[in-house]
C-alpha cells in the first residue's frame, strides 16, 4: 500500500508541475532536459517534499471546490487562489517556483533522486500520520 502511495506521489508531482505551469503561465521545464541536471542536497529535497506535500493537500482542496462551483468567475478566483497558496507555500520554504521545478524535473529523470524522494516522502508521510 505504502508503495501505491509513493508512486501516487510520483504521478502526483508530475501533474503538479503541469498545472503550476499552465497556471502562471510559464512553459513547462522541458527544455532543461538537454542541460546538465541541478545537484539537489538532502536539505533541499527534503525542503521540496515538505513543499509537495504542502501543495498536494492544496490541489486536493482545489479540485473539490472547482467541482462545486460551475460560474465561470468563481472558477477563476479558485484558480488565482490555488496560485497564490502555492506561491505562499513555496515562499514559506524559501524555495523559488524554478527550484521547485527543476528538483521535479530532477527526481523525474534521475532514478536515484526519485528514490531519496521517495523515502523522504514516506518518512514525512508517516510522520504526519502518527504526529
């Protein structure tokens, strides 16, 4: 089950930055795939996963509230919302959107960083759940 969860998160991070990019507007990071990848620290990505799980719960709240609401300025203002609260996050963990980005791009191509993000993500998780 625990792994079902992990890959979840996986699937879920990739979306996450999808949809941050058509939010802000901002092309999607694939160009950085024919740069050499960033080194990413422990701290960092511990950083990045205490953020992405932040911003996952947010998503989670904004799908719900997107579902019940059908006026097309409401959905609007839950979108610029759901922007904002990302924004907020990611400058709670002093994290730039373009750090944030690049270590997704990272643990999506590099097997040993999607591991150590991986066991971040459920050491936090299970630190949460009984915490």
């Amino acid at each position: 089950m625990v792994k079902t969860e992990v890959w979840r998160a996986c699937h879920v991070t990739a979306a996450i930055v999808v949809m941050t990019s058509l939010l802000s507007g901002a092309p999607p990071p694939l160009a950085a795939q024919t740069q050499e990848l960033p080194q990413v620290t422990i701290g960092r990505m511990t950083i990045f996963v205490e953020a992405h799980i932040a911003i996952s719960e947010q998503r989670d709240d904004f799908h719900a509230e997107l579902a019940r609401s059908h006026e097309l300025q409401e959905r609007e203002r839950i979108r610029a919302r759901f922007q904002e609260r990302i924004e907020e996050i990611l400058a709670e963990k002093e994290m730039p959107q373009l750090e944030y980005d690049e270590i997704t791009l990272v643990i999506s191509i590099d097997e040993e960083k999607r591991l150590t993000f991986e066991r971040i993500l459920q050491e936090l998780s299970s630190n949460q759940g009984s915490g």
